[in-house]
C-alpha cells in the first residue's frame, strides 16, 4: 500500500481553498477530454503550427542551445547521479536573476550527438528520445507562451565540458506519486482531493492532445504538482517518449511503464491510438490516487488482477478487490463514489474506443 500519514502537501494545501466540492467538476472535465479538442491555438491555423513544428524539429541541433550563464545559473547540489539507464543526472541551481531554485537536466554530449536524426541512428536510441523531450519542453513550457499543464522551462544550454544541461522549475510540492503516498486512508476526504488532482491532470492532457501531442509516459511520477495563488495545476514532464510528428490515431511501439500501459499497447510492434492510450495511463493515476496502490502491475500478461478485470470487467473487479480501511477489508466498489468509478470505468476501459466515448457515458452518470 502506498498510503499513510503527514505529507508535505497534506499540511501545507490540503487545508487552502483548492480543495473543495469536486465531483462534479472532475467529471465535467473528465467528459470532454477523450472527445477532439480544439482549443490549439488561436494565433495559428492548426496545419501552419504542424508545418512550422516539423521545420523547427529538423532544424533543431546542438547549435540550438546557448552557452550556460554560471553567472545566472549557480550549482547547488546534485539530486540523482546518472546511473545505469538513466543517463541524465539531475541537479539544483540557483537562478539569480529570478531568486530560486531550479532543476538542471544534465545530458553528456556523447549520449545524446548532435542532432535528433544522429541521435535515432545510434546505439543509444532505445525508445526515450531526448531530443523530442527538450522540443517539447522549449515549444510548450517556455514563457511568455507557457502552455498550461506543462512543466516551465527556462532553456537548455551547453557548459564549458559540452554537457547538455536542460533547466525546469523546481517543484517543492512534489509530484503525484508522492501524493498517493500519504493522502491517508480510502474515503470521502481522500477522493475529494484525488478527484481534483485528476481533473488538473484531464485539463493538461486534453491541451496538449489539441496541439496534436501525446505524451506516451504519463504516470504518478511524471505529474508534477504546482500552485499558483493556491490553485492547483497539475504540469507534465518527461516527454522523450512523446510523439508530436506523426497521426496519432496510428502510433508504434510500446511506450510507457507497464502498470500504464493500455493492453492495445503492450506488444513491441503495436499500432494504436496514443490519445486513448493516455487516457487509460490517465485512470491508472486516477485510481492511485484515490486508492493508494495500482489497479494492477501490468497488462502484458501474468498479473491475476488484469486476468480477472479481462475476464468480469472493472465493476466486477472494484467489486471483489478489497483494500485495508481501519480495522476492516472493504471492496473499493463500497469505498469509492459512483461517479468516481465511473470515471476510472470510462478512463480504464479496455476497448480504446470506448475511452473516446467517455463524455456520453459520464452524461449517463
């Protein structure tokens, strides 16, 4: 079980007005964001922004980047060293120029060559792409033209040693994961907040969804929580397995942790619609939040969990499945709302186009 006691944003947000009564707005939200958005933007025709995205990507390069300004940009410490498969280590600065700390996403030069296209011929490409993760992070979280559920940027810039180092804000709230940790027990106090942190997240991927992007790896962890003037905006991270230059209706390849993985995706050699396929990570952190541990540990094969919900549905399985609350097991179905559930059936259902039909069956609710 991931739940327990005394977080960092239990005491410092949980108490301010962002949250409230909030069902009905989570499923407000919830029912548009499956369905084709059109807010995109209304300084560019969506086929210019496409053109102009495209150009922009291939001319996109090392030569793309300014020299750091140490001045501005002062190390503080690092946060996690490169190891292993994670070949960005992650540091802190000290912006001077705006007062505060920012995160440094540091690349060696050797790993990530010179350009996207060197990149994707190497032996390092292996399905996470950071060239289309600091494009994305440039296009979409640079102000003045931040788009809204995504994390800021404050540029990438090369160091004396020809290091990458790709600069972000740095989120003492945390992110999503470490919310579900310890909203403490099932319940109503616990789905109220889970719902709105679920509609934030809803709200940012139906934005970039109408920009003809889909993220590919959302998840607990790569959902960061910011507040601003005690409105909480839940902001996506982690892009390198995004895709933004292809139909999204016919994507490739497995993308994604497994526990949020759609079915439809798993296979090496998949074809299917990353909308949808977004969707279904989107109930997965829906349902870790107002629960506190995955619905199961992956849909390639193997886990009972996934077996039963294939087999008798999720109602079935909400149903059956029963969590500790108090001194008692109590199925999820007796803890969990109607309306909630109903948006974890519509978000968790198997058929992709049933996740697109979301919005008439939440009118149903």
């Amino acid at each position: 079980m991931w739940y327990g006691h005394g977080s960092t944003f239990s005491k410092e947000k949980a108490s301010g007005p962002c949250f409230g009564d909030l069902p009905e707005r989570a499923l407000e939200v919830a029912s548009t964001c499956a369905t084709e958005s059109e807010i995109v933007s209304t300084a560019l025709p969506r086929s210019v922004i496409d053109e102009t995205w495209k150009r922009d990507f291939a001319a996109f390069s090392i030569t793309s980047f300014m020299p750091l300004d140490t001045e501005r940009f002062k190390f503080d410490h690092i946060l996690r060293p490169a190891a292993d498969g994670l070949h960005a280590q992650i540091e802190v600065y000290v912006d001077q120029v705006a007062g505060m700390k920012v995160v440094g996403k540091r690349f060696p030069r050797a790993y990530l060559r010179d350009s996207p296209a060197e990149f994707r011929e190497s032996s390092s490409f292996c399905g996470e792409d950071p060239w289309t993760e600091m494009f994305l992070a440039l296009k979409l979280g640079q102000a003045p033209t931040r788009v809204r559920g995504v994390l800021p940027c404050f540029g990438i810039f090369t160091d004396a040693g020809d290091d990458v180092v790709f600069m972000m804000e740095y989120a003492p709230s945390g992110d999503v994961f470490e919310l579900a940790s310890c909203l403490g027990e099932p319940g109503p106090e616990r789905e109220a907040k889970a719902a709105q942190v679920l509609c934030s997240l809803l709200e940012s991927v139906k934005r970039i969804h109408g920009m003809g992007i889909a993220h590919c790896d959302i998840s607990a962890e790569n959902a960061i929580l910011r507040f601003d003037n005690g409105e909480l905006e839940v902001a996506l991270l982690d892009f390198a397995m995004s895709v933004h230059d292809t139909d999204l209706h016919a994507v490739t390849g497995a993308k994604g942790k497994l526990m949020y993985r759609p079915p439809e995706a798993v296979a090496d050699d998949a074809v299917y619609n990353a909308k949808a396929a977004d969707l279904f990570a989107c109930g997965v952190v829906g349902y870790a939040l107002a629960i506190g541990n995955y619905p199961c540990q992956s849909t390639a094969g193997g886990c009972k969990a996934f077996e039963y919900v294939k087999k008798n549905g999720l109602s079935r399985f909400l149903q059956k499945r029963t969590i500790p609350v108090g001194t008692s097991k109590v199925p999820v179905a007796d803890v969990l709302s109607p309306g909630f559930q109903a948006v974890l059936s519509a978000l968790l259902n198997l058929d992709p186009v049933g996740r697109h039909d979301l919005s008439e069956m939440l009118l149903k609710v």
